[in-house]
C-alpha cells in the first residue's frame, strides 16, 4: 500500500523504516538481492529521490550493499549487524573460530539448562532441514541452514542478550563458514550435530557444552596449523 505523504524530510525515513522492516522481518534474508529502484517506487507510491535517499541511508548504515550494474544486496539485519560485518571481515580465521566457540558453548549450556519442547521441535527441524541442505550439494543453501539451526541452539539458551549478540554477529559467522566449508560439499568439511541436540535434549548441559566448542575448532583439518598460535 503506497505511503502517506507528509513532508520531505519525514517521507525519507517513513521510507527507510520501511526498508528496514523488509529486511529486520526477514523478507528480504542476507544476501538476497532487493527489489529494483522502479519496483520499489510503485511499491511504495514514493519519488524515486526519495527511495534513494533511503536506500543509500541503509547501505551508509551497513544493512545494504549497492553493487553497480548488479542491484542492491542485504549483507546485515541490524546496524550493529553492519558495524560488526565491517569490523571483523577481515579478522583472523582462527580468532573467528574461537569467538564462535566460545558463545556457543556457553549457550549450549544454557540451552540444555532452559530449553522447552518448543526449542527442541525446532532443533529437530533444523537439523532435518540442515541434513537436506548438505544432501542437496548446494553449498550456500547447507550454510544457511547450518547459521540457522546454530542461532536457534543459541535462543534456546533463552538469553536474549547472548542471543541478540550472536545474531549481530551473524554475518560475520556465515562468511567464516562459507570460507570454511568452501565451493563444494566434501566428507572431511561435515560435522554430525546431532549428539548435541540429544545432550541439550537430555539436559546434559557440560556434554552440549563440549559438543558446541568443538565444531568451529574442527571443521577443515589442517586449516589451523602450529604457527597460528
């Protein structure tokens, strides 16, 4: 439905609150590509100024990424999902890898702690959804699921603070796993998830927290070596 008409300046950011909660809702996931400029005029009811505007308000911002001669991209969720993808882009692997424990293991924790029949439906349909995605051989669609079903282990820690952090951080993960897992599915890359979930299932709560730590420090054999520390 086009958008009311109030002044200039207020037209501006009724346009990018309205962008954002495309992308905060997930109508538009990372990495999606977003609607075209005239699209997103006849969808809006708006001057293509003023879309504009608002589109290069939440590039600026980090949500979006404008690719000349190839459209505009969501790359984060939140501006301080922006912020920590632009920080950490080019971190340290292994340093990335351990962050990733680290919040992991505790959640896990919390989750085998916390976690209801709710969470664990949902952990057994990720984990489903996460075994298609790897039989598919589609590389991209098993890291979605992969990012998917491990933010889901985090909220059943039911820490929302923990949980907010871990999504900010959301892109920043992704793209050390896709690096991880590379172009191509292969044995040596796949981890078996489902001992955690029976740990968090069970309340075993220092097994899911071991399961959930190890992950990230052996995904690829021999990326790590000695002299990396």
């Amino acid at each position: 439905m086009p958008l009311s008409h109030p002044r200039r300046s207020a037209l501006s950011e009724q346009v990018i609150a309205a962008l954002r909660t495309q992308i905060t809702s997930g109508e538009w996931p990372v990495g999606s590509r977003i609607p075209t400029e005239p699209e997103l005029v006849g969808q809006l009811g708006v001057a293509r100024n003023t879309v504009r505007e608002a589109v290069r308000a939440l590039a600026h911002n980090g949500l979006l990424d404008i690719r000349q001669g190839s459209g505009t991209y969501v790359v984060a969720t939140s501006e301080l999902a922006g912020v920590m993808h632009r920080r950490f882009a080019d971190a340290d692997p292994r340093h990335i890898a351990e962050l990733r424990a680290a919040l992991e293991s505790s959640a896990a924790k919390l989750a085998a702690e916390r976690r209801t029949e709710k969470d664990l439906k949902q952990l057994d349909a990720l984990l489903l959804r996460r075994e298609e995605a790897w039989e598919s051989g589609d590389a991209e669609a098993f890291v979605a699921a992969d990012s998917t079903f491990h933010l889901a282990v985090v909220a059943a820690s039911h820490n929302d603070v923990m949980t907010a952090m871990y999504a900010d951080l959301g892109e920043v993960l992704r793209d050390w796993l896709r690096e991880d897992v590379g172009e191509e599915l292969t044995p040596e890359t796949y981890m078996d998830h489902s001992r955690l979930v029976d740990a968090i299932r069970v309340g075993a709560a220092e097994t899911a927290a071991a399961e959930a730590a190890a992950y990230p420090m052996l995904c690829r054999p021999g990326r790590f070596t000695a002299s990396d520390g």
